[in-house]
C-alpha cells in the first residue's frame, strides 16, 4: 500500500452533502451488474471501459472538476508526474451505508490494474474494515493512497455512518522506456465477472 499523505476532504465532503440523496440513484449500472458492489452507491463522473478506449464524460464532471483537482495533484506530486502531463482514465465517488460491505474480489481486467488505481477518504471510516489480503488497513479520513488491487480486498462498514471514498484512476501520458509491462491475467482465476451472464464481460468496467 502507497500512501500518500493527506488532501483535506472538508470541501467535497459539503460538495456531497449539498448534491443530496437523488445523485446517488441517478447512475446505478456498476451495483446492479456486479454482485461485489450490490451493496454499494456509486457517483460516476467519467469512465474509460479499456485501456484503448475513449474517456465517456458524464454530465456532472463539470460539477466535480474542482473538488478532484487537491487529490489529482498530490497523487502527481507522489509519483513524481508533471500534473500537464498525466492523464484519469476514471473517477467517482463510491459511498458503502452503514451495514453493508463490498465483497471479497481481485481486480485483475487490464482496464483495473494498467493504471494507479487511488482512493481518497472522505468521511465514515469509524467503524469500518478494511482488508487486502491477510492485512486490515486503518484508515482515516483525508488519506490518499494506492494499494495492490490484484490482491483480494475487502470492505465492512460496521460503523454508524455511510462511508465514502473518491476513487480515480491516474496514469502518465507518457510511459519512460523499460517501464511497461505487459500484464495478461489467467482468465480461469478471473474474479471480476458480469454477474447478469456469468461470463467475462465484453467492457471490463469497474
């Protein structure tokens, strides 16, 4: 696990409270299809289905851009990218109620793990557990950080609150030589599966 410090989430925790409850019913496609997150409300803002894909912008980015930008950069700073020069494939805020969890799972689409997958805590981490395989991660709320998505993860709001992460997918737009590795995971350990099939999906969305 990476962690990268700590980005005040004073101004996007009021940008949340103001948005209300109605914007976390407006977009319910990733908890439906995936029985991982059934548990879950998500507030897509952008979305890259593959790696080769175009970047599908939803209406409300527009809304958002500025409370992303404080973790965006820090997550620059801490990889040492140009922040002109980096790219966010994805972002959203993903909110778990209290009670609920997201189920055990591994990351393992192209899409998934090809970029800097980073979680931003907003608020409700008093009471919740966190797993990544065999460790359970303390968390508080403000703290930036990467972890290995590969691993199987897990998260159990026990608390009383909802808790709620900004989550975005950083990438350079340009690669230095010798750092680009080909990563091909054994689709018969593939965990990330379109639960309405039963099969791989023909997008990996997460």
């Amino acid at each position: 696990m990476k962690h990268m410090g700590v980005v005040s989430p004073k101004n996007i925790r009021k940008m949340i409270e103001s948005a209300g409850e109605e914007v976390w019913a407006e977009d319910a496609w990733r908890q439906q299809k995936y029985k991982v997150h059934s548990e879950t409300e998500a507030i897509t803002l952008f979305w890259r289905y593959n790696v080769l894909d175009e970047t599908e912008y939803k209406p409300r980015w527009s809304e958002w851009k500025d409370f992303f930008e404080p973790a965006f950069r820090k997550a620059c700073d801490a990889y040492g990218y140009n922040y002109d020069e980096a790219d966010v494939w994805k972002a959203m805020i993903a909110r778990i109620p209290a009670g609920n969890s997201v189920k055990p799972h591994e990351d393992l689409a192209p899409a998934l793990v090809f970029a800097h997958r980073i979680h931003w805590a907003i608020s409700g981490e008093e009471g919740v557990k966190t797993w990544i395989g065999q460790h359970e991660v303390q968390l508080k709320d403000g703290d930036l950080f990467e972890f290995n998505n590969i691993r199987t993860h897990t998260v159990s709001n026990e608390g009383k609150n909802n808790r709620v992460h900004a989550i975005f997918d950083l990438i350079p737009k340009k690669i230095p030589p010798g750092q680009i590795t080909l990563y091909e995971p054994d689709m018969q350990h593939y965990d990330y599966y379109d639960d309405t099939t039963g099969t791989q999906p023909a997008k990996n969305e997460l």
